[in-house]
C-alpha cells in the first residue's frame, strides 16, 4: 500500500516538500532520497503530522528502526491519529515488533481518547465567548455551538438522525471498542466565524477529513450532509478505502433533503438538485455513468460543480427509492479491489446490465416530482422577506413601508428578525427548505408555523399569499 493515499496525505496543505514528489520517490523505491528531503521539510514544518508520519515510513525502509520510531511518536504528538491505516501500512512492516510501536497499538484508545482532550481544549480556545460545548462520548464528537440552546438540542438530534439513517447501509455498529474510531469535533459558528473559517459564497459547510472538524452554516441540510461524510470517512477509514468523488458525495446530499417518516426516522426526498438531473434527462443530456462514476474531484467539484451534485444525489436516490441502497453499498465494498468505480456493484444490486438499470433510472426521473424553486412567482409564499438566518431557520426580514404584512389569524403575526423553523410541522432551516415545503401548499391555505423570537418560541397561523416576481424571500 502506498503511504501517500487520500485517507493520509494532506492535499490542501503547503508542504514544504510537495506530497507528489514524495509519491514518486516511494514509489520508485527511493526511500533515503525521499528520508532526505522529508527530513529538510521537517525543518521548516515541525508541527505537519502527515509529514512525519511519512518520514517515519522513509526511515522504516531505509532499516532506521529508532528514528522511524521517533518520528512515527512525533506525529502523534501533533495530531496523527490515522491508527487504521499505520496498521495496514507496509512501509512500516520493519518497525511492527519494536516495543513503542506495539505499545502504540496495545494503548490505542488511550492515544485516541489522549488526541481528543486535546482537540477539546483546542476548540475552547478557537470558540470562546457566545459557545457552549458539549461531549457525545457515545459517537464520540465533541461539539461547539453558537446557537440558542434549543436549537443546539436539534443540531444533536439530526446527528443521531443521519446515524441512525447511515447504519442501515454503513455498518457502523461494528466498531471494536478497543479500537475505537479518532474524536470529532463539530463546530456550529456564528455568522462571522463561519466566514472566517469556511468563507463566503455558497458553500453550506466543510468536513476536513485530516482534522476531524466540521463546521456548518445551518443545522439542517449542510449540518446533515457533512456529518455524513463524517461516518462515511470512519468507515472508509477502518476498511482501508477511499470511494470516488460521485459516491462520497452523492450519499452526502441524498440526507439533504429530508422528511420525517412515522417513526420519527429520516425519510430523503426529491429537491432542487433532482429537478436538474430531471431536466438533464429530459434532454437527453444526462452525464454517461461511466464518465460520471470515473469523474476526478476537481472535474466533479470545480468545472461541473451543481451539474455533477445533481446527479450524483439522483443516482442515490433512486437506488435508495429501489430499495438497493444496502445491497448496492455491500457488495461495493466486498468488490472494490476489483470495481471501485460502483458501476459493478449496480449490476449485481438490480441483476441486470448496467445500460437496462440506466433506462430503468431515467423512467423513474421522468415520475420524479418537480420540487418548488424559489425562482417561480406566484406559488405560495408567507407574504414578507425572508433571509437566510443564523442556521437554525430562515429570518424575516424588514418589511418596507406601503408593502403588504402578513394578516394575523389567531393574534400573532411574524416579525422582523423571526426565526421560522416549521411549517406545518416540517423542518424549515434554509430557503430552499422552506421553498419545497410551500411548494406542496397553494396561495390561499392557511399554514401553522412555528417560530423563535429571541429565545422564546411562538406558532401563529399565516394565510399564504402569491410569491411576488422579481424580489428575493417573498
């Protein structure tokens, strides 16, 4: 196994020794070059664990058994944590019988429960006035928050929501507790934080995979979408696999979406990134599966970005819709040595070719409900500016003078700075939530919606009224 495989190297850090040069000197065997130049990087980045971790690798080949020791105990010093992998790594195969490294492995939670303290006292110190924090030893995460406390309590309880939603493909339930997974730390900031850490634009949120953080915009689709990718990366981590960019990313935001089923359990529905790969379809421009399933993250993220989430979450929910969810993600897993593109593992899931489930799926895009965008004036709105609020709900905005406000039905009304967070008992926590839950209700119909002013929570009934073209939240 190469040391260098996405679930090790740091790709966005600035190595002082770029990490493909340190891929080509391992891979053609050139250990005491790649000992050399690990060693100069060293100098300039003492605090980077994947650099040392791989300078213990170079020091293990080169038959430097103290110093690839040494090394291997420096990167867990500054945050290495990646005990999975170190186990099945060759390169370290000449250090296994000395007694440090057995200790590592004899000690295992103890280093991991070691890393979390200090991940826990890291976040106290970034996050300081306005946060709470909190311990779920159960899932092991420890979070930071900046909401009211109330929704603090719904952020924890999505959480164990995706989990439990992820178990029944993701076998996470079989985790040795001897051989736990690393800490992870969740990170739900202020507006200004957000930015500061994440930035602008339209990113929802963040999971960095080397770190163990994530950190979101809101506690509804972002907040669930990255902690899939949470659980999904332990497992990916514990069984020695990275899956493609499509699969990672189209399980991540198939829990976007989501209704409430009868049992209280996530049920994912249609959005707007299935109206587009509905679209695509009816022009017969629908991404070929094997381009798709081969796409490379910077094709997939940065050059067709909101095309390739699209379909990618299309692709998830149908199997899902199927019922092959399961079926599918196992023999994946089983298979993956020999298909890691997923494609083969669809065939087995259906027992058909792959160009007869393809037709199977566009006839089930072609029945897919359309979902409310909120570009369509006319449909069904609450009748004043609506704001992407702080993260548990979208804000009202001010409402200018000579507009129309919102008529009381039963003595409350929604005011500027009103956080809604269900209407008619669904989740509101973006605007594109809110959207698709108008979307199911005409102008006219009279809705209960519930509400946070301040820190008390209000329910009102509001009489819905045509959105109004050209002007954003109405």
């Amino acid at each position: 196994m190469l040391i260098l495989c996405a679930a090790v190297l740091c790709a966005g850090s600035a190595w002082a020794l770029p990490p493909e040069r340190v891929a080509q000197l391992f891979e053609r065997g050139e250990f005491e070059r790649a000992r050399d130049g690990l060693l100069d990087a060293r100098a300039r980045e003492p605090h980077n664990a994947f650099l040392l971790y791989n300078l213990a690798c170079a020091h293990a080949q080169c038959g430097e058994t103290e110093a690839s020791v040494e090394a291997l105990l420096d990167a867990f010093g500054v945050g290495f944590v990646d005990l999975f992998h170190m186990e099945r790594d060759a390169h370290l195969e000449p250090i296994r019988a000395h007694r440090k490294y057995r200790a590592i492995v004899q000690q295992w939670r103890a280093v991991l429960d070691a890393r979390g303290t200090a991940n826990r006292a890291s976040l106290r110190a970034t996050f300081r006035d306005g946060y709470s924090f909190e311990t779920d030893a159960s899932r092991r995460v420890d979070y930071a928050s900046a909401l009211p406390p109330d929704s603090f309590e719904d952020a924890r309880a999505q959480v164990a929501l995706v989990e439990a939603w992820a178990r029944l493909f993701v076998p996470i339930a079989e985790v040795d507790a001897e051989r736990p997974d690393p800490w992870a730390m969740i990170v739900l900031p202020s507006q200004g934080d957000f930015a500061r850490f994440v930035g602008g634009g339209t990113v929802g949120g963040l999971y960095d995979r080397d770190r163990r953080r994530l950190i979101t915009r809101d506690i509804g689709p972002s907040l669930r979408h990255e902690v899939f990718h949470l659980f999904h990366w332990r497992h990916m981590n514990r069984i020695g696999q990275v899956h493609p960019i499509w699969i990672q990313e189209g399980l991540a935001s198939v829990v976007e979406d989501v209704e409430e089923g009868a049992d209280g359990s996530l049920v994912p529905v249609a959005s707007w990134r299935t109206n587009i790969a509905k679209r695509l379809s009816e022009m017969n421009r629908l991404t070929p599966w094997s381009r798709l399933f081969a796409m490379e993250q910077e094709d997939f993220t940065l050059r067709r970005g909101r095309r390739s989430y699209a379909e990618a979450r299309a692709v998830m929910l149908f199997l899902h819709d199927r019922g092959k969810l399961p079926g599918w993600y196992a023999a994946y897993t089983r298979g993956f040595d020999d298909d890691p593109s997923g494609a083969n593992a669809i065939e087995t899931a259906f027992g058909q070719s792959l160009d007869e489930v393809f037709r199977e799926y566009r006839a089930w895009l072609a029945d897919l409900p359309e979902v409310a965008e909120m570009d369509r004036p006319g449909s069904a709105s609450l009748g004043v500016p609506i704001e992407p609020g702080a993260g548990d709900g979208v804000q009202i905005g001010a409402v200018r003078f000579g507009e129309q406000r919102p008529r009381a039905i039963d003595g409350e009304r929604l005011r500027p700075r009103d956080v809604v967070i269900e209407v008619e008992g669904r989740q509101v926590r973006t605007l594109d939530d809110l959207y698709r839950v108008l979307g199911d209700f005409e102008p006219g119909e009279r809705v209960r919606v519930r509400a946070r002013r301040g820190s008390r929570h209000i329910e009102m009934t509001v009489e819905l009224v045509p959105r109004r073209s050209g002007v954003v939240g109405y």
